[in-house]
C-alpha cells in the first residue's frame, strides 16, 4: 500500500505522453479522423499547455445476465476537467460510476488512475478516488465531525493531518453550523453536503459525484456548483445528473450514456458555440467513419441506425448537403437544430433501444470535440 | 485499519438505541435467570438432608444460568449483529464502503471484532453476578471458566454466521431470521439426534462439553475453524462485487 506522501510524488501522464505510448496503456483516446479537421476550435485546444491525465477509462464492459449494462465505454479525463455524465434512466450512469470509483468492477476493461490500474491494483488507485454516491451516504447515528474522521482514517489520511483535513472540508462545504449535529437530524440538504465533503475530505485526483444536486435548494445548488467550479486544476470531477442545465452550469466535457454505451464525449463549448451549427440527420447507408470524415465537424452522435446528431463548425445545411452528396450520401431528412443536447434527449427519449442493438452494427462514437 | 474497523463498529453499536434496549434486557433476563438458579439451589439445601457441596452450586449455575444464556444469545446475537453489512446496503453506505482503499479481509474482521467485543461486554456484566458469589463461596473457578470460554466461542460463531448471511442479504431482518433458523436447526439436531454428523456440525454439542467442563481441542479448533470458514465466505462475499472474477 502506497502512503499519501508517495501517492504525490506518481509522475503525471500528460496527454502527449499518453499519446506517444508512455502511459503503458495501448489504448488511444485521441484521434483525428479527419485529415481536413482544422476548426478554429482545433487549432485553440492546441494551442494550450497539455493538461495530465486524471483518470483513463477503456473498454468498460458489464453484463447482467441478458443485459448489457456497459458496452465498451471508453473516455479519458484530464485534470481540471469537470465531465458531466448525462443519460436517461437506466443508462448505465450510476452502474458506470461504481465502476469507475472501485465499488464494482466490470467483465472487461481498464481504469488508470496515474500509475495504478483501478482492477490490478485498487486499494492503491482508490486512494485517488473520492465518491459521493446518489444518496448520501452516512451513518445517521454519528455526529457530522464523527463521521467526516472515520472517512478521513479510512481514506489514510495521516493522524497529524486529519484534524486539519476535517476543518478545511467542513469550511469548504458550509458545515460549520452543524458539525456537532447528528447527521440523522440534519435536511436533506445538510445531509448531502456531508456526502460531499467525505468524497472530497482527502482531496481526491478524480471526484466522483453521483447526482450530487439531488435534495438541494436553490441556494444550496449555487454553493455545490461553487465548491466544484473551485476544485484544484490536478483534480478533475465527473458528475452525474439528469439536468441538462446543471450540467452545463458546471461542466466543461459531457458524456452522454445510452443504454451503457457512449454515444457522445464532447466539449460543452463546441456544443453551444454560435458559431457551430448543428443538424439532426437521416441519411441512408451511412457508417460512422463516413461522419467523422465530414469537414469542420465538432461532434456527432447516432441515435438509432442511420439517424445522427451533427455539429460542426461554420456548417450551413447547403454545405453540409453538398458535403454529404459528394460523399454519395442519400439524405433522407435533414433539420437544423437549436440546442443540441435538449434536442439529442429527445430523439433519445423516443427510441427504446440504442442504433447498434436494432441494427446489429458495432457502435462507437464519433465525436471529434472531446477536449477540455 | 482492522481495529480502526472493529472501533467504528464498536461506535456504531453504541450509538444503536435497539443495541442499548437489547442490551439492557438481556441484562434483566440474565440476572433473573441467576436469581432464579440460585434461589432453586437454595431451595434444594433446606430440602437435601446433607450439605450439597459448593462445587454443586458452580454446576448448579451452569446448567441453569450459563447454558440458558447461550441459547438466549441463539436469538440475541442475530438480533444485534443483522445489521453488520445489510445495515450498510440498507443506508446506501455500501457502494462508498466498497470504493474505501480497504481490503475485504480488514472490513469483514474488523466489523466482525467489533461486534463480537459488544456482545463480550454484555456478557462480562453479567459475569459479575458470579464475581459477587466468590466472595463468600469457594466456587469451582475452573469449572466455570471453561464453561464461560466456550460460550464467548459459541457468540463468536453466531456473530460470524450472521455476519455472512447478513453480506449475503439487503435486508437485516432476513439475516437475523437465516442465522436464528440456521443455529435453532443444528440445536434441534444435536438435541434430539444420536447421528455422529449432525452431533459434530452442532455448535450446540460442541457447547455443551465446555458445560461439562471439558477443554477438549476439537471443540476450540471447531469453533476457530466454523468461525474463520465463516468469516472467509464473508470476505469473498464482499470482493463478489468489486474484484474481477470473484463470485459468491
């Protein structure tokens, strides 16, 4: 077992040297599919310095029985990084987050957390872990400074430093108030402050909530937003959430779940950039490598067999129907779109089954936008 | 980390008002059933035309104050320790317990020495009331000892049982029924059957040559291997859910 001293002191993978095969991980979570791709967005990410990797997910599989619960989820996080994790119910979200904070380990897969696989070697890799599962967890007999040690000497913080450990976080998350109060008697909201600052007590490289503004008034949403918007640029945050305004509220990345697989890892700025255009796209005979070939394009998602949800950058419905019939796409409906997620949701919404399940094909997303 | 464990489960236990209410009883019924035993053994000296000798009274005690006790905790320790890990699953807490950088081993023992010393305390009250008699009785100390040692086993096992079936299940009340059942059944079978298998299973028979005041090494390494075998299907049970390949 690592001790928190030597945990600091783990080189960082940076993204170029996860890139370039150092990271000791074959997978490649970056890739151009298009020769043409040279957005202003593009040219932008490039432009900054490389953030280290937080965490690196590949191929996350799961089932139950019949039920595919995951299916290959692959994305990568890079510190300061806030993903929200988005999904209708019964995507897969809470099952990809137990699997992603150790609580469960999938069939197939990886999770690198700086050197150490989650799988291989989890009681290190937790130790850069912090989880706030979707209803708080607590000991409703215990007293709120009571239960936030007991987290913090299970999450191996040095005794000399828990004392200190414990009032940071009790300050950072209003509990001033109510630290001698027994969590049982605290409001829901109180309760799931507390949620929050055990994932946060041993400042985690990766934090990861699970509906975290769930029981929260307005005021108190505010504050949770805060307290995550001032998280340390070396840790990086997945959160999860029905509300697509709370996420892009907070978040900076979304990951879009469908019935366990990953459908769409985008920046939220290149979805709701004015200047990018996005399309809801029939096509006939179409594959995904046919989309992501597509010039200037930011993101895509399918949503059932042949049916996509298309951004790109500067894209006006002639150009993108001249780009597609020099492609010998057939188009078979084509609208512009306003708000890409609220939009992506619905189509959602009206389809039971993910495209690959009714169509038989493997699905993968496409989405060319995946940086911070 | 085991201890830290065995602490917070300590801590957990006494902030339960149902351990403190289950502890009180079991300390009235306890000191009514030693009452009761010495008042009938006083009873039977005005009765016996000789002096029944004091090293009577520590078998009297024994038959009818120990060996009721063990059978009340039969009931007693599935009660109190139901909620060792389906209190966990039932509060939400599980998932965050599993995600904690603590091995299965460090969890499971830890939670099971904290629930077993809870139950030692309460029998170490009651162990009191035979304190007060030595005073003024020379009573058989030896006797009682052995007597008192295979009965923290016996609560040992049916910590560890309930502990298992308590992994095993979402809901408390379920584990304490499955332990309760369990440990009822193998009384009955040692009770009532001449059948070697089912006498050498029973933690009962086992039990009860510690009652006769026999320190007999298959008992203790009985008791230590039902308890480790118990424990260790406990911690499979929990790294079912969080190691690749692991199933229980």
């Amino acid at each position: 077992m690592k001790t928190d001293a030597q945990e600091l002191t783990t080189p960082k993978i940076t993204r170029k040297s996860y890139q370039s095969g150092k990271a000791g991980n074959n997978a490649v979570a970056w890739t151009e599919s298009s020769s043409d791709w040279n957005t202003p967005a593009r040219a932008e990410q490039k432009q900054q310095s490389p953030a280290p990797i937080a965490m690196h997910a590949e191929d996350l599989s799961l089932r139950y029985g019949p039920n595919q619960i995951l299916a290959g989820i692959t994305f990568t996080l890079y510190c300061g990084d806030t993903l929200g994790l988005l999904g209708l119910n019964g995507a897969g979200k809470s099952t990809l987050l137990k699997a992603l904070s150790g609580a469960m380990a999938p069939d197939g897969g990886t999770v690198q957390i700086g050197d150490n696989e989650l799988y291989q070697n989890p009681l290190a890799a937790r130790m850069d872990i912090g989880y706030a599962p979707d209803k708080p967890a607590i000991y409703p007999e215990f007293r709120v400074i009571e239960f936030l040690k007991f987290i913090a000497t299970m999450r191996r913080i040095p005794k000399s430093q828990i004392k200190g450990a414990i009032e940071k976080v009790i300050e950072r998350c209003n509990l001033g108030d109510v630290r001698q109060r027994v969590i049982g008697n605290l409001s829901s909201g109180y309760q799931q402050r507390v949620n929050l600052a055990q994932a946060i007590i041993h400042t985690p490289r990766v934090l990861i909530l699970d509906e975290p503004a769930t029981g929260l008034d307005p005021v108190q949403l505010i504050e949770m937003r805060d307290l995550v918007s001032t998280l340390s640029p070396d840790q990086a945050t997945i959160f999860s959430s029905h509300s697509l305004s709370e996420v892009n509220a907070v978040c900076n990345r979304v990951l879009l779940v469908h019935s366990g697989h990953s459908i769409l890892d985008s920046s939220i700025d290149l979805l709701s950039n004015s200047n990018n255009s996005t399309f809801d796209l029939k096509l006939e005979g179409c594959n995904d490598s046919e989309i992501a070939a597509l010039p200037g394009l930011v993101a895509a998602c399918r949503i059932k067999s042949n049916h996509w949800m298309v951004t790109g950058t500067s894209m006006t419905a002639a150009h993108l129907k001249a780009m597609l019939a020099s492609r010998g796409q057939k188009i078979v409906t084509m609208t512009k779109t306003e708000n890409y997620l609220d939009t992506l949701f619905r189509q959602l919404g009206s389809t039971e089954k993910p495209a690959q399940e009714q169509s038989g094909e493997s699905h993968h997303d496409v989405s060319n936008g995946v940086s911070p | 980390m085991t201890t830290q464990i065995a602490l917070h489960e300590l801590r957990v236990m006494l902030r339960s008002p149902f351990a403190w209410l289950a502890a009180g009883l079991l300390q009235l019924l306890f000191g009514w059933l030693f009452l009761s035993a010495v008042e009938r053994y006083i009873g039977l000296q005005a009765v016996a035309t000789q002096q029944v000798s004091e090293s009577g009274l520590s078998s009297y005690l024994i038959v009818h104050f120990l060996a009721p006790v063990s059978i009340i905790f039969m009931v007693a320790t599935p009660l109190l320790c139901m909620h060792l890990i389906a209190g966990d699953k039932q509060a939400n807490r599980y998932n965050l317990l599993l995600s904690l950088p603590l091995s299965a081993a460090q969890f499971v023992v830890g939670k099971f020495i904290g629930a077993t010393v809870f139950q030692y305390l309460i029998v170490a009250l009651s162990t009191l009331l035979l304190a007060i008699l030595s005073f003024n009785i020379d009573l058989d100390i030896t006797h009682l000892l052995t007597a008192g040692a295979g009965l923290l086993l016996f609560i040992a096992t049916i910590t560890a049982l309930t502990l298992f079936y308590s992994s095993l299940s979402n809901r408390p009340i379920l584990a304490a029924f499955a332990s309760f059942v369990t440990m009822a059944l193998l009384w009955l079978a040692a009770a009532t059957s001449g059948n070697g298998l089912l006498q050498f299973a029973s933690p009962s028979a086992h039990l009860h040559s510690f009652m006769q005041g026999l320190l007999d090494s298959r008992d203790v390494i009985y008791f230590v291997a039902i308890t480790g075998i118990l424990l260790t299907l406990g911690v499979w049970r929990f790294d079912a859910q969080r190691v690749r390949g692991a199933s229980l």
